[in-house]
C-alpha cells in the first residue's frame, strides 16, 4: 500500500467520523439517564414510582424486577402508582403423532396504568413476552422447565416496563 493511499483512507475516516459526529449531535439526541436542567433524572423518578403489593406468584416475580430496578416497593410513597396485571397463556408447540408434547411456548401479557397523584392515568400500555421450554417424559422436568420459562419471561417483562416508564417519565417527569 502506498502513502498516498493511506493518507487518502486516513482523511476519509476522519472526514466520515467529522459528518457523524456534526450529524448525531445535531439531531437532539439526548441520553435517558442523563441530568434534566432542572434538576432531577430518570432513576430518581423511577423511585418515585410506588408498586403496590404482589397479588400472585407471578406479579411478584415481575415487581420483585421492578424494585430491584430501583422502584419504590412502599406502596403509600412516591408521586406515581404503579398498577399491573399480568396474564399467561400457554400453547402447544411441537405435538408428534402420538399426541406427546415436546415443546412449549408461554406467552405473558401484562397491561399497566400509572397513576398519578390525582389518582387519574398518566401512561397506559401493555407488554407481551414469548418464552418456549422443552417438555420430557419426566414431570418434574417439565414442571421445572415451566417456572424456570415463567422467570425468564417475568424478568423479561419488568425489564421492558421499565425502559418503557423511565423513557417516558425522561419526557413526562414534573420538574423540581
């Protein structure tokens, strides 16, 4: 490779890093957890965010997700409530002949509403996760497989809410 050609790739580089740099810094973009102007940032709402006590198994394996998130587990306290439910459905996958069922797919739904002070919506909206497991001939197999299905997809399902809720309150969060 000659001098020229590697001063020419060399100026290409730094003239396409210059453009992207102009470009991204141009378009608004600003970082979720980031420090507003006026005070404040995302995780400091998230813990403003009151999630009431668990009603089943498996609200409690997604709130347990959401506090360990940094939400506030005192439902009394906060400047939001967080009210859920989640749903599961469960569906045969893979079914051979002899009607034996080797796979499983689980699906959860979970439709929330927070609230704000004035006990009125702020946000509303719903999440859906997939989750498969294989099934065996052994019950205890099977039956393990579907709580360890169900975990991952309840970790999966708070995970989403609250990318969702922190990049809503990043726009939505009442300045202090």
């Amino acid at each position: 490779m000659s001098w020229s050609e590697v001063i020419r790739r060399s100026l290409t580089a730094l003239a396409v890093g210059l453009w992207l740099a102009v470009a991204t810094g141009a378009c608004g973009f600003q970082p979720l957890h980031a420090n507003k102007p006026g005070g404040g940032n995302v995780a400091q709402s998230l813990a403003s965010i009151a999630i009431p006590e668990p009603r089943d198994r498996l609200h409690q394996l997604v709130r347990n997700e959401l506090i360990l998130g940094g939400m506030s587990q005192n439902e009394g306290v906060g400047l939001y409530k967080l009210d859920f439910q989640v749903a599961e459905i469960g569906t045969d996958v893979l079914v051979k002949r002899s009607s034996l069922v080797e796979r499983r797919m689980m699906l959860l739904v979970l439709t929330f509403k927070l609230m704000d002070g004035s006990k009125k919506p702020a946000f509303v909206g719903k999440n859906t996760v997939k989750v498969s497991y294989n099934r065996t001939a052994s019950e205890f197999n099977n039956l393990r497989a579907q709580k360890d299905a169900r975990e991952r997809a309840a970790k999966r399902l708070a995970q989403i809410l609250q990318t969702r809720l922190a990049a809503w309150l990043s726009k939505n969060r009442p300045q202090s």
